[in-house]
C-alpha cells in the first residue's frame, strides 16, 4: 500500500481563497479584520513563521500590525506591547510568536493578553471555553489537523487517535477538540513517559506525531491504513526532518507530508480565527 497524501498546501490554499470571500465581505459592511503579531528575540525559524503569516494576510485581505522586541527585552517591554495591542481598535486579534526567549515569563504573556483578542486559541480563557464547551479561538495547529482530516474525508468519528507530545500549541489541546461531540473520538496522549509506545501506536486509527524526535514513529508500529500526521520538526543539514519514518508511507492509508502538511494548515487556520472574530464581532 502506498499512503494518500494529506496535502496541506493545496488545502491551505483553498482554506484561504474561501477566506478571502469573507473578507471581502466583511470590507462591504466597513470591517477590516486585522492580525496583529508579536516577536521577541532574532531566531531565525521564529521571524520566517511571523513573516508568513504576514504575507498570508495580504493574500486574503486582513490589515497587519507587526511588533518587534530585540532579544533583550525584559517582561515589563513585552507587557507593554501586549496592552498595546490589547487597547488598539484595529487589531482584531494577535498572537506572541512562541517560544519566548529565555529569561521572559510565557504564561504570564499569554494571560495579559485580552482573551477576546486571542488569535492563537492558547489563552487560558480560550483552552477553558475548549474544555467547557463555549464558543472560543481555538489553537491554529490542531484545527488544521482536524481540517485536513475533515477535506480529505478521513473518518474522525469513532476513530482511535494517538497523539505523542504533550506540548501547548499541539498535544495538550487536540484531545479536548478531538473528544468533543462533533469530532467523537478515542484519543491516547502518549509522551516520554509512555513505556510502550508501539503498543498504542498499533491499535491507532489516526496518529499525529508532536514530540520533535526524528523518525520515530516507525513502519511497523502502524497499523495498516491508518491516517499519519506528521507534525515534528527537527532540522538536519538546513532540511526539516518529521517525527515519521518515510517507511510509514507504505503501510499507512494517509500521511501528511513534513513540511507540506500540517504547517501551511496552521497558518490557514490562524486567519481563519482572525476572520471569525471579525464576523462576530460586526454581527454584534
Ligand atoms: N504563537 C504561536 N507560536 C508558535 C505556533 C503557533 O501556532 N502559535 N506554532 C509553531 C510555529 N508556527 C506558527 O507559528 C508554524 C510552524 C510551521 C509552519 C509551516 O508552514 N511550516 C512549513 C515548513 C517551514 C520550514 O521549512 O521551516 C511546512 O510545514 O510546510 C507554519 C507555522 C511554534 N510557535
């Protein structure tokens, strides 16, 4: 067997055309949406993400608000920076490009953040509202994966799901989005203190690898058919190597391709969120 592929890109690409429409629509009734963003520090991978989603925006339509910090900025600077934004009317949400440089307080970052202006869904508000139900952002990444599983007509529903990595902007949330009546899954969250990860990963319908080491889902821990999203990122010789062994591709159904997959989802998702908080909000 010769896996599917789960094609991020194109399906990013039509996330975003349909985007565009809404835009254009919300600009008919005097609305711009706007995303703003927030970056601290000159890593390299941090600035190419915040760059992207930029130039993601104007291909859609939404207005950009760009905040840089150099590397040295204390937690008072990114603090200010934050209230900025939270006070600013034309920005309809933003996000803190994580992770924080060392030395700066991420929680309490993201917890000054005004919830209502939570583009990222990684607000404590917007995790609980998750949890509880209630209508919410939510984090970019696993929506994508929930999307691109939902177009490429992948069964959720029932489904077994095992996820490895407990990390905030993936593992710890896709079980709460997952779980939820809609979606009606079985979800496993296994992480470096599972003894035996083969063992789950073999009764997995649906595997979405988040743990950032190279290669470790291997073709004879999956089961046959199963759907494998490939989300790690580790880097080898400038090139990105997935958390999924390319030998999986001939055992599983699906497979998302690293990079190609799950990432241009993320950034489709983020607009979406800004564009669903605009059109609520101008529907009052
Ligand atoms: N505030 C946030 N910080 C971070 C998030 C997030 O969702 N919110 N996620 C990641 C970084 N990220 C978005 O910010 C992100 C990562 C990867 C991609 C992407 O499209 N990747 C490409 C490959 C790019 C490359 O060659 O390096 C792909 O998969 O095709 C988009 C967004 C951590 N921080």
């Amino acid at each position: 067997m010769t896996a599917q592929i789960l094609d991020g890109k194109a399906t990013a690409a039509a996330i975003k055309s349909e985007l565009a429409v809404r835009v254009a629509a919300l600009k008919e009734r005097g609305v711009v949406p706007g995303l703003g963003t927030v970056l601290v520090g000159d890593d390299p991978g941090s600035r190419w993400y915040v760059n992207g989603k930029h130039k993601d925006c104007a291909e859609v339509g939404i207005a950009s608000i760009q905040r840089e910090l150099p590397a040295t900025a204390t937690q008072q600077d990114v603090e200010d920076v934050v209230r900025e934004l939270n006070a600013d009317p034309a920005c309809t949400g933003y996000i803190v490009q994580l992770p924080l440089p060392k030395g700066l307080d991420q929680n309490t970052v993201l917890e000054l953040m005004d919830p209502d202006k939570d583009a990222d869904g990684l607000h404590p508000t917007s995790l609980g509202r998750l949890a509880l139900g209630i209508q919410g952002p939510l984090p970019c990444t696993p929506l994508g994966i929930v999307e691109l599983l939902r177009r490429h007509q992948v069964e959720i529903d029932g489904a077994e799901v095992v996820v490895i990595g407990r990390g905030v902007t993936v593992g710890r949330s896709i079980g709460l989005l997952l779980t939820r009546r809609s979606e009606n899954a079985t979800v496993t969250l296994c992480h470096t203190g599972t003894r035996d990860l083969a063992y789950h990963l073999r009764k997995a319908d649906i595997v979405i690898a988040a743990a950032g080491v190279p290669h470790l889902v291997k073709p004879a821990d999956v089961k046959p058919g199963a759907a494998v999203l490939d989300v790690g990122v580790s880097r080898s010789e400038g090139k990105i190597v997935g958390d999924v062994h390319p030998g999986v591709a001939e055992v599983a159904g699906w497979i998302s391709p690293n990079p190609g997959g799950v990432g241009p989802m993320t950034r489709a998702m983020l607009l979406n969120n800004i564009v669903e908080a605009a059109e609520r909000r101008a529907d009052g």
